[in-house]
C-alpha cells in the first residue's frame, strides 16, 4: 500500500460563511452525546522536525520546561531579509581538452573546466599548477580567457609530460621573482542573497451553539485549536522544504512564498545523488558517497532529514552503531546518532517525506538556516476575528516566516531511495 497508509478524511472547506462546523456537522461526526467511546484519535502526522530544530536548538531542558531562546531564530524588519555569502578561491580545475596536451609546447595553452562557469579566474599569473596525474609542476603564465590559461613547463624535478582530458590541475602556491611588485589581485566577490517571509494562516470556526455543546471528546473549540495549531506548523514545514521564492506585486496586495531547502540546493549546485542511478537498491557504498561528499564543506556533525524508506536502509545498515537521544533532550523528538567515519549524523525521521518523496534524504548543516519571523509576526492565535454580528467563532492562526539559507555546498540531497 502507497504512503500514507490511511484514507484522506473529508474536509469542511470553503470561505469562513460557508465552512462553519455546525451543530449538524457534529451530528454527521456522531459526536453529539450519544452512546460512544469518549476519545478522539487523529491520524495525522504530527512531527514538524526542520521547525522543531530551528525554533528549539539553544534551548535548555531543566526537567520540566524549555528554558532560553532558539539559537537558529530571529526577527526580521522587512519580508524581504537579506544576508551575504563570500568563498575561499577555488584551487582546483580539470583539464578539458579531448586530445589533451602534448609534452612539447612550451608555454602551453590549456583549456580548463570543473571550477563553475569561468573556470581559468581562479588562477593568477604566477600560481604554481601540479597535475595530479603527471606529476608536473606548471606556472601560470597568462590567463586567456574564462575558460584558458597558458603555462611555463616543468618548474620542478620532473619533465613536461602530456596531460589529457580531465587531468586534475591543483593551484599549491605561487612563485615571485626577487624586488617584484605586488602580484595580480584575484578576489571573490561577496554575493548578497534573499529570501521572503511568507504569510500562513489557519481557520478555526465554530457556531456558537456547536462552541458550547457537551462533545464526547471535550468541548470543540479547544480540540480544533490543539489540531489546527499542528496543520499550521505543518504547513510551514512543508514551505521550509519544497517552497520556492517568489514575490508577486503585480496582482493587488503584495503576496509572497519563501523559498525552502530543495530549491536552495538545487539552485546553488550543492552535492545531489540519485540513489536510483545504479539501478538497484541503495547500496552501503553508494550511502558511504553521500556521507563522503555531504561532509566535505562545513560542520563535522550534521543532520540527515530521512524518509521512512531511507530510514529503514539506514537500520538495516547500521544495526547496533545508532545510539537514540532520550526525547526530553532531543527536543521532544527521536534523534539517532550514528558516528561514520566522516562525521557524526544526527537521523531524524521526517514522517512528511512521503509519496513521490519517499525515497529523499537531506544532510544539513544547522548552522546554514535560520528560521526568520516578521517583527511580532512570529506564530500567534488571533481570537475572535468573526464580524460582531456572527453567531459563533472564528480564530486564526496566523505566521510570517521565512527560511533563511547560506551556503548550500555544506548540505546534501539524496533521492530515489529504493529498498
């Protein structure tokens, strides 16, 4: 059976006139006291763990409450919030050249790729070139253009040696004649970065009637705030993930949707896999490459968001090396730690991953989000909204929030996870 493994319930949907739970409705529910079990079971998943994460880590646990403030949470003064982003020069490339180079030209012209869209920027006349493969010591002569530089040869103990196509060209230092000038200036430009805070609302309305019924269960009002207050973090949740960043002011009011964390990776060519590509069920070597490249940039301990799919592999995988947190120091949820030997994972089980994404597996450095809310416009239940002459109750709650993403190549995504 596909996920989820219930049927979807019937909604009351529509405008706040028309989708009024009525005592008729609790009647249709068989909830008006009648002879029946006086519990009220939901099938809902109830877990928000991204939120949960970003709105709690700082937090202390003294035994019965929460105490301090989320690290990983602030205001912002404008739905649209900014921050900046700056890299280390890169110091790799590949050559890129389907007949390679000959051991004879000298300076020699190389034609270059694997360092993003102008690839020879970030060498600099003068940088020391080692092939990885020939073992030659090179130094930049002059940089043609985006995609070419031309090298001196053999500066070093070993001869001109031809290089062929995806050759590794690793930049290990620079060379400078004696009462020389400064060298050439090749610096990073500093990329300024936006996102939005996105307005979520959630409706609660009853009749008056229906507010003050005697309900199996408890009275109603209180019941629909517990359930609806869960949707509205879920929904955030969900934008957290699969938002996509867009600001429309063309249409009447301003109307904007906060971009999540699967655009962000796709978008900034952070490490992605295909699980699937191999054709078969992920392997434990294919899981050991995710690790391997999702550890390369950043923290040494990182979060890995899992699917039911991807979690039950992992189990399988690593029986006896998850050690799970007690739930009142993990935040209220199931943590696993599993120490690999690229770093530590902290699993946690994301019981949204479902349907067409439940075979996904984001690793994520924490310290690269941020959970954002417009001044006094974090999550609140507004009371009472209804116009004066309504016979009922209606409440909200309301949220304006966004994520806030930075450097994307310290997280990874994995996908198409198969058992």
């Amino acid at each position: 059976m596909a996920y989820p493994y219930y049927t979807e319930p019937t909604h009351i949907a529509g405008s706040t006139s028309s989708a009024v739970k009525t005592t008729k409705v609790g009647s249709d529910e068989g909830r008006l006291i009648v002879d029946a079990v006086d519990k009220i079971m939901l099938l809902e998943p109830n877990k928000h763990p991204l939120v949960s994460l970003l709105t709690s880590v700082g937090k202390v646990y003294d035994g019965k409450s929460w105490k301090g403030a989320g690290l990983l949470k602030a205001s912002t003064g404008n739905p649209e919030f900014n921050w900046f982003e700056d890299f280390y020069g890169g110091r790799y490339a590949t050559v890129n050249m389907g007949g390679g180079y000959n051991n004879t030209d000298d300076p020699v012209t190389i034609d270059v790729d694997g360092a993003g869209i102008k690839s020879a920027r970030i060498f600099t006349v003068g940088d020391v070139v080692k092939n990885a493969v020939s073992g030659e010591n090179m130094i930049v002569a002059s940089i043609a253009d985006d995609d070419t530089i031309t090298c001196t040869r053999a500066f070093g103990s070993t001869v001109a040696t031809a290089g062929v196509d995806d050759d590794g060209l690793f930049i290990i230092g620079n060379v400078n004649e004696e009462n020389a000038g400064a060298r050439n200036v090749n610096m990073t430009q500093i990329a300024k970065k936006t996102n939005y805070t996105q307005i979520f609302k959630e409706t609660i309305t009853v009749s008056g009637t229906q507010r003050e019924a005697n309900l199996y269960g408890g009275k109603d009002l209180p019941f629909l705030r517990a359930k609806h207050g869960t949707q509205h973090a879920l929904d955030i949740e969900r934008a957290f993930w699969f938002g996509e960043a867009k600001e429309d002011v063309v249409t009447g009011h301003p109307k904007r949707a906060t971009g999540g964390v699967l655009e962000y990776i796709l978008s900034e060519g952070a490490y992605t896999q295909d699980a699937s590509a191999g054709g078969a069920a992920l392997t434990v070597s294919e899981l050991n490459t995710f690790f391997r490249e999702g550890f390369t940039y950043g923290s040494d301990s990182k979060y890995l968001f899992a699917s039911g799919v991807l979690l039950q592999i992992i189990n399988e995988y690593a029986r006896g090396q998850i050690q799970m947190k007690p739930l009142a120091k993990s935040y209220g949820m199931q943590i696993g730690t599993w120490v690999t030997a690229f770093g530590t994972v902290h699993i946690v089980h994301n019981p949204l991953f479902v349907q067409a994404y439940s075979g996904i597996g984001f690793l994520l450095d924490l310290d690269c989000f941020r959970y954002r809310y417009m001044n006094n416009r974090d999550t609140r239940l507004e009371l009472n909204v209804q116009a004066p002459d309504v016979d009922g109750q209606i409440d909200q709650y309301i949220t304006e929030c966004g994520l806030e993403r930075k450097q994307a190549a310290k997280n990874a995504y994995l996908y198409d996870v198969t058992t």
